[in-house]
C-alpha cells in the first residue's frame, strides 16, 4: 500500500460496490462513456464469454435485472407465471436505463431469455441484438466448431458497432487478462470458504455484481483491495452453518434475502448467485485458436449447471462434491418463482444429496422480495437442525 494511504475496511468497499452494484441506472457505465468515449454491450444472464467483448473495445456490462425499481410497463409483456426478470429488464430498457449500451447479448440460458432477445428486437431496432447459442453436443469437431462459429459471429457483430476488429491476438489478451480476473475471485472464494467471518457472501456478491458494471482493471483493483481488506480483517466467528445456496444462477435474490440467511445462522462457503461471473473455472489456454480456446471452455472448464447440457452427466454429482469441497454441512435451494431451468433441476439435485446424507431445504424468491420473515424462520430453523444434528451424532 501506498504511503500515506489508509487502508479501507472491508465494510467500506463493499458499501462502494453496493451503490454501483444496485444502480439500476447504470451510473458508471454511463460514467465510463463519457469519460472513454467507448461503446458497452449489456449481456443477459448466464454465461456470456466478456473476453470477445473486450477484444472488440467494448465494455461488458452484465444485465440482471433490478428488484429495487417499480414495475409499470414491464409486466404488460408478459403472463404472469413467468419469473420476474424479464419484466425488470424491459421495465429498464423502456424506462431509459438501458440507454448506455449499445448492444444487447442474449445467451440460449431458457426460452425466456429467448424469447426477450425477439422482444427486444421489435422494441429497440436501432440497437444491436445477438442471440448467442451454445453447443448441446459436446463432441469438439461438432458442437466445439459450432460454438467457435457462433462467437466469430458474434466478434464481428460488435466490431460493427465499436469499429474495432477483433483480432486472434486481441482475444488472447483479452483471455490471459481475464484469467486473472478469475484466479483474484477464485482466491476470494477460497477464503471465504476458509474464514467465512472474514468474507461475509452478502458482500462477496455486490463487489462480483460491481464487476458486471466496471472496467475490468478497476474491478480487479476493489478485488484486491478486499481481499487485503477481509484477510487483515478481525471478524468474530460464530458457531454457524456452512451451507452452499444453490438455484440462484440467473435472477438474482435481493441482498436482504442473502442477509436473512447470515442473519439465519448460515455461513454460506459456496453459491451459484451471479454464475456469469464465476462460471468458468479455471485458466484458459493461451496457445492455438483463441475462438477454439473459448468454446472448449463450455466443455471443459465450465460449471454446472441446468441450461449446459453435459451428456453422461450424473446429475447432482458436482453439487455432492462442491459441498464436500467447501466442508458444507448443508443446501439450500433458492431459486426464482417459475424459474423452470433451476426448478427441474432441483428434484434431481436433491436426490443426489439424499444418497449422500446432506441435509438441504428449498424455498423459491423473486427478485423484487421485501418480506423475509418467513425465509428467516425457516432458514434459522435449519441452521439449528444441522448444528443439535451433528451434536448428537
Ligand atoms: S430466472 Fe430462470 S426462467 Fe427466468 S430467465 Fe432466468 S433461467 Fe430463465
């Protein structure tokens, strides 16, 4: 650290990233433009590769949806037993909040989000659509050249728009800077899982969901700070649950659910919130194609979940090994209203952990909850379930 300089507490920072996490105005991608002059591509929910974005000048900006904000028009588009996401999405693209991207990314994650990218189409014709399908076959000379083809495709479609083109070098730069994103989160994630007092997930989540709206240099900067921040950090520890909250992979909860399940006695040591951002799991090679390089990792570096399709998966088995990974002594499936990916998973799922005697309990959100006495409740009672479970056994 600099001389001089007063190092900030972890509480700071994350109150810094709550603000730009939240904004459902986008107030520093809006910030970035008229500073940089430069363009930003909003991306839906859940993966979208940010390397090719970067590699055609262009700011990623993750799209989520908003819980904080009225909804007027949004809900005119849709029936009601739908989730809660798409109707935020429009709400802000109607409202103006959206104005600051030029391009909107829509990745084959459910029909939902398909179904949106037409709609968006029809409502928004001057800005750029992509529909971003992903492989189903998982065979590399197949799906992986499929999947290569569809992201040359969208390369080019956001060098129209930022006229810079995306070179094989560019993207390789884009690849190893990322990288690097990604090993600070995955250091971050590892001492949450090691010390979970020092890095409580509510504010794990809105420094990642801060990510979604900074330049990347920025971001990794507030990473490291945090990091330094929590690791220095003399949090008490208290006799909680260590739990994995699964289920919450595309609309997001609203933080004061994550609070209640703190609040609940949970220390949670793993999640799914906010996957596009942790979905890839490890490094990325640097040699050979890089297009190539970036739709292999849908194959073989990817994390689990409902809208990849893996062929010979056993369902749950990634979700028995991540609790025993993170000593997790329980699940908690939370996931949106009439969200149909995480919700035909579940029973799945949850069999897995049955076989493998880990407890779990469900309870579904949506995005724009206010009350959670309930989810306290029941979140507290099984906290107190695992810990007198354990004690007598
Ligand atoms: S919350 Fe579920 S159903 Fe809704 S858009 Fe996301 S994946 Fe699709």
């Amino acid at each position: 650290m600099e001389k001089g300089h007063t190092m900030r507490t972890p509480e700071q920072i994350a109150e810094q990233c709550e603000q730009i996490a939240l904004d459902d105005h986008l107030g520093e991608v809006t910030k970035w433009r008229e500073e940089t002059g430069g363009h930003a591509a909003g991306h839906l929910p859940v993966y979208t590769p940010r390397e090719v974005i970067d590699a055609a000048g262009m700011l990623p900006v993750g799209v989520v949806g908003s819980g904080e904000m009225e909804i007027i028009r949004g809900d005119a588009y849709f029936q009601s037993y739908i989730c809660h996401l798409p109707r935020s999405v429009v709400e802000m693209g109607l409202t103006g909040r959206l104005d600051s991207l030029d391009a909107m990314i829509f990745p084959a994650t459910c029909d939902v989000i398909r179904n949106l990218s037409g709609m968006w189409k029809l409502l928004f014709p001057e800005k750029l659509v992509h529909y971003l399908d992903v492989p189903h076959n998982h065979d590399p000379e197949v799906g992986g050249v499929f999947y290569a083809g569809e992201l040359r495709r969208l390369a080019k479609d956001l060098s129209k728009i930022s006229g810079v083109e995306v070179t094989d070098d560019a993207l390789r730069t884009a690849i190893e800077k990322r990288n690097e994103s990604r090993r600070l989160m995955r250091k971050l994630f590892d001492l949450r899982s090691d010390s979970p007092e020092k890095v409580p997930t509510s504010e794990l989540y809105v420094l990642m969901r801060a990510g979604f709206q900074m330049p990347q240099d920025a971001h990794d900067a507030l990473v490291k700070e945090y990091y330094e921040a929590a690791l220095a950090s003399s949090r008490p520890e208290f006799d909680n649950a260590r739990v994995v909250v699964i289920g919450s992979f595309c609309e997001q909860p609203p933080i004061g659910l994550i609070r209640t399940l703190e609040k609940a006695g949970c220390y949670i040591v793993d999640d799914d919130l906010l996957l596009g951002a942790h979905f890839i799991l490890d490094d990325l090679e640097l040699e050979g194609d890089p297009f190539t390089t970036l739709a292999k990792s849908w194959f073989d570096h990817a994390r689990s979940m409902p809208s990849r399709f893996v062929p010979d998966e056993v369902k749950g088995e990634y979700l028995v090994q991540l609790t025993k990974k993170r000593q997790a002594e329980g699940v908690i499936f939370a996931a949106p209203s009439f969200c149909d990916p995480a919700l035909l998973e579940q029973p799945m799922l949850q069999d897995a952990l049955e076989r493998a005697g880990i407890a779990h309990t469900s309870f579904k959100y949506a995005e724009n909850n206010g009350q959670f006495h309930p989810i306290l409740e029941q979140a507290g009672t099984f906290t107190d379930s695992i810990k007198l479970w354990s004690e007598a056994s």
